[in-house]
C-alpha cells in the first residue's frame, strides 16, 4: 500500500474554500482502480492547517493518478497555501494490529 500525505496551511480567510476544493478532489477517487481511502483533516484550534490523506494498493495505481488531472488540481491547491506545503509519500509494507500491542506488553515481542 502507497499512502500519500499531505499538510498544508490554507490562508485563513480562505480555509473553507481550500477544504471545499479538497473535498471535491475526493469523490472521484472512490472510482478508480486501486483506491483505498482518502480522508481530510484540519485542526480544531486552527481549522487552517489541512492534512489530505490518500491510500492507493499499489505504487502503479498511485502513479496513474499522478499522472492525471486530479494532481494537476491537488498542486494548484498546495501553489495557493499560505506555508509551504508538505508532501509524503509513504510505502506502507507491513500492517501490524492489536495483537502486536498485546504481544509487546506482555512480552513476547
């Protein structure tokens, strides 16, 4: 699995905006071939600071949605913050769950 994560700081005046422009990246997603997720976070305190979260099953599946118009509009919306954006690209090899948290307290890891 590919995650992608990015932050960003959206202008203040202009935080809905940038969210509504987010979310309407998302909904296209859901139909193409390798797509897990896509999540959007801001911050109660500071609903400016943005985190846009996708998950692809492959690298290749993630690479033909780069390709696309999608990214040509995701890196209209990182040119527009406020800060620097920050973007992460993260393969994901090995998925662990509450097992693993069981097995390290008790001591069999």
């Amino acid at each position: 699995m590919v995650q992608v994560v990015l932050t960003m700081v959206a202008y203040p005046r202009r935080a809905t905006e940038m969210i509504r422009a987010l979310r309407s990246l998302m909904l296209p997603l859901q139909a193409a071939s390798g797509f897990v997720s896509c999540s959007l976070y801001s911050e109660p305190d500071r609903p400016e600071a943005l985190c846009y979260v996708e998950e692809w099953q492959t690298p290749e599946e993630l690479d033909r949605v780069i390709r696309s118009s999608h990214y040509t509009q995701l890196l209209a919306l990182m040119e527009a913050a406020a800060e620097p954006p920050d973007l992460r690209l993260n393969w994901v090899t090995d998925v662990k769950g509450l097992e693993y948290l069981e097995a390290v307290r008790l001591g069999d890891h």
